[in-house]
C-alpha cells in the first residue's frame, strides 16, 4: 500500500518525537511491504518563525493532498503574548477544523510493566483501558463570538460554548460505535446542571443511544467524573464528552496510567486523519533528548489502524511499546528513583528493532 504522510514536527520536543515516529513508521513499512511518503511541513511556531503565519497555506495543502497527517506539538512561550491569530496553538485549530476531524480519540491504558509509575495505588490502576472520545470542533474553543475588549474601564474578555444537535450526534455516534467493538459502556460527560449545551447534549446523546441497546450508557456531570477517574480509573470504559471537558480529562488521564508521555490521538472523521500525542510542546525539556517519544509513536499506530486499515502493522508497534516497557526501557518520565534511563533515540531504536525484526514472529 502507498502511505502518503504528511508530517508537522511543529514547536518545543515536536521535532524530537516525531522525528522517531517516523522512523518507527518506515521501519514497519519496510517489513510489511508498503510504500512510505512523508512530506514534512511547519505548524505552529515554527511557522511562524518562517512564514508569520501558524498555518500557511503550503502546509494546509500538503495535508489536504496526503492520507495521514502526524503532528509533534505546537506552542511556545516566545508567543505568549501575540494576538490570537499568531499563536501556534490556532494554527492547530485550523487545521483540526479544515480537516473537519471532529472526532478525536484519546485511549489511556495502564501498562502493566507501569502499574508502579501511577501515583495512584496499584490496586487501585491496575487494568485501567479508557478511550476517551473528545468532540474536537465545538464548544469554547470555536464559539463565537470571542473577544477581549480593553476599550472601557474594566476590561472584559468573552467566550461562548455553542453546540448544534447534529454536532452533537456525529461524535455521539461515534461514541456508541466505538464503544461496541469494547466493553459496551459509554459514559457521557457533561455539566447538565448548569449548560443548556449540557442539557441538549444529554438529550441527543440519549436519543442517539436508543439505535445502540448494546450499549449500556449512563450520564455523569464532569467534576464528579474527574473525581471518579482518579478514585476508580478501571471503571471507565468509553468517556463520551465535548471539547474543553476532554481536553482536561484526557490530561489526567495522562497523569493516571503514569505519563501523559504515553498517550497518542487520532482526530478523525474529516478529509483527513490527523494522529497527534496528546501531550504539548514541552519547552522546559525541548532539545535535550528526554522527551518521551511513545506518544508520537503510538499515534502512528493509531494512524495504520484508523487511516490505512493496517492492523497487523498497528498491532506490531503497540507490541513493539509492550515490549520495550516490560524489558525496562524508560523513558525520564516514566522512570522511578533508582531506574536506568533511556533517551528519545534510545526508546525509539528500541520499538523500531522490534517492528523491523520480524524473522522472529512471522
Ligand atoms: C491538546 C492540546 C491543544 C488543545 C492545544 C495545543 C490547542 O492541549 O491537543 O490537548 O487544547 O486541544
Ligand atoms: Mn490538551
């Protein structure tokens, strides 16, 4: 098969990450006889560096014209005081909303050569496995109208959280599908109490579970929601919830099974797939080659998966993580006190022995 990738290394440890995920991504292709293409492009910062602009049009098209799109991180503190049409974090936005991925799918599983590394008591973490299903297109983030206006005494910044019922729909669908080729639970997440966006998310999210009766669905208002994943994490099966509510959720999920190092994304159900790791740009480490790259790494599988239909070939690389974790490999995030720890290179030769070697496994 040709895969045609479009990479977007982006800002802080992006380049690191990346850069290894593609080589895990060639390595696979090369056993597995397919034909990889990457055409590398700026996001973000980087962008802005070269272009000033965090998405250029060249970059846009190049992503528009692949199958896949594998992003580092963008973000950077020399930006932090741009107006927000420079800022790299809206060059992801617009490029998750020009790719239409609405979709995006945040899986945090507890490995069990980590059940040590969770903050969290071991019985307490063991056999967690969330997929979190973050609506990716509305909410805070898109809403408007926005602004901050300083023109009249006190200044006053507004933000709007919208949702249309069919916004809600599609990524509930998705929800119940995924769930059924799971354990069949879905929990939906909101702020009912208090959001009319709450409230009309939990009618259609309940309207749209009655064409799922395999799917036992029940309803939970965020801060509880947060609560219980730190209390029981393994409860959870599938989180359904909408933008800003996932984006801090999947981060403590993050946190729960050991490293938000660890954890990949797929944004999907636009033109174009978009496979991201969940965790940021990392500044305060960017360059030294700690970084973890198994989020970047794992977000390539789920690429072969979502994208390419390749599950043999994503199975392998999550095998190759299995791997390299149980014989001790760690990253400095992953690492307790008296461990030995790995560079970015390090981790990443590690899955790619294990992905090229396949005389041992065929
Ligand atoms: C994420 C990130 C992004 C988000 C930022 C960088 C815009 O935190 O992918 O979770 O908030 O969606
Ligand atoms: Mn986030």
């Amino acid at each position: 098969m040709q895969l045609d990738v479009t990479s977007l290394p982006g800002d802080g440890i992006g380049p690191e990450v990346t850069s290894q995920a593609i080589r895990v991504l060639d390595g696979v292709a090369a056993r597995f006889g397919h034909e990889l293409s990457i055409d590398e492009k700026e996001i973000g910062g980087a962008a802005l560096k070269q272009f000033g602009n965090p998405l250029p049009d060249s970059t846009l098209q190049a992503c528009l014209r692949s199958k896949a799109v594998l992003l580092g991180a963008v973000g950077s503190p020399e930006f932090d005081r741009n107006s927000r049409n420079l800022r790299p974090e809206t060059g992801l936005l617009r490029l998750r909303r020009e790719l239409g991925a609405f979709a995006n799918l945040r899986p945090a599983v507890l490995y069990e050569s980590l059940a040590n590394r969770s903050p969290l008591r071991e019985e307490v973490v063991r056999g967690t496995d969330i997929l979190i299903v973050r609506e990716l297109l509305g909410g805070l983030y898109f809403g408007e109208p926005r602004s901050i206006n300083e023109s009249t005494g006190a200044t006053v910044a507004t933000n709007t959280m919208t949702y249309t019922e069919p916004e809600i729909e599609r990524i509930a669908r998705i929800g119940f599908q995924l769930a059924r080729t799971r354990r069949r639970q879905l929990l939906s997440v909101d702020k009912a109490n208090v959001l009319e966006c709450s409230r009309l998310w939990r009618e259609v999210v309940t309207r749209v579970g009655q064409h799922f009766p395999e799917v036992q669905l029940a309803h939970m208002y965020v801060d509880s929601a947060a609560m219980l994943l730190v209390l029981k994490p393994s409860s959870f099966d599938v989180i359904l919830t909408e933008n800003m509510f996932g984006d801090i959720l999947s981060d403590q999920a993050g946190g729960v099974v050991g490293s938000l190092g660890l954890l990949a994304s797929a944004s999907v159900g636009g033109l174009v797939g978009l496979y991201e790791p969940v965790h940021g740009s990392a500044p305060d480490i960017a360059g030294q080659g700690v970084a973890n790259p198994l989020g970047a790494i794992l977000s390539v599988a789920m690429m072969l998966r979502h994208t390419f239909g390749l599950h043999k070939e994503a199975e392998c690389v999550e095998a190759g993580v299995v791997a390299a974790l149980k014989a001790g490999f760690r990253t400095r995030d992953l690492a307790g006190a008296s461990e030995r720890t790995v560079s970015t290179d390090e981790m990443g030769n590690q899955i790619l022995q294990f992905v090229s070697d396949g005389a041992a496994r065929d």
